[in-house]
C-alpha cells in the first residue's frame, strides 16, 4: 500500500513538472503560446489536485493501520502462520466473525506440510 502511494506521488510530482514547464514554455514563445500556458495550467492544477487526494487518503489509510501490517515474505509468516496478512484488519475481522480457514472445519491445516 506504501508503495503504491509514493509510486502515485511521483507520477503526480512529475505532472506538476511537465505543466510547469509548458508553462514557462508558454511564457518564452510567441507560436502556440495560448495552448501552452492553458495545457501547462490545467495539467498543473490536475498534478495539485492529484496530490492533494494522494495525502488526503494516505493519511486515512496510515489512520486506519493500513500501513501496519507486514508483507507475507518469504520466511516471515505469510497468510496463516502467524504473522503477515493475518494481521490485516480485514483478516482479524473474518476471524472474528467465523468465515477465516479455521471456520472451514474438518481439515486440519497443518496435515498438509
């Protein structure tokens, strides 16, 4: 989820660049100078505007405890042993209410390693 918010900041920082520059563009030009100052405002405004959700959201995410939550690596618990994404909230919420592998009876989870 981390990844995914920085990867979504840089795609934006790099819009605001490339509007600011159609605009300073714009601005040194005489042919096309109206399409690049409008271009370069609107992808500018976009870029704002895109950030401005970005850290709106991952701050609510962070709130949440989304961040939280470890990766199931390799050798690092992974779904069901423990640790990783039975840690999710998501996950401790089905546990909770009885839909998690353990509600499934019958198999016992360990007889197949």
């Amino acid at each position: 989820m981390v990844f995914q918010l920085d990867m979504a900041f840089a795609l934006e920082l790099l819009a605001l660049a490339a509007g600011a520059a159609l605009v300073i563009w714009g601005l040194h030009t005489t042919v096309g100078k109206n399409l690049a100052l409008g271009a370069g405002v609107l992808v500018a405004l976009g870029a704002i505007a895109g950030m401005a959700g970005t850290v709106y959201y991952g701050i609510a995410y962070h709130e949440a405890g989304h961040f939280d939550v470890k990766a199931a690596a390799p050798g690092g618990g992974g779904m069901g042993h423990g640790g990783g994404m039975m840690k999710c909230p998501m996950m401790e919420k089905m546990m909770k209410e009885g839909a998690g592998p353990e509600s499934r009876g019958g198999e016992d989870h360990s007889a197949h390693h």
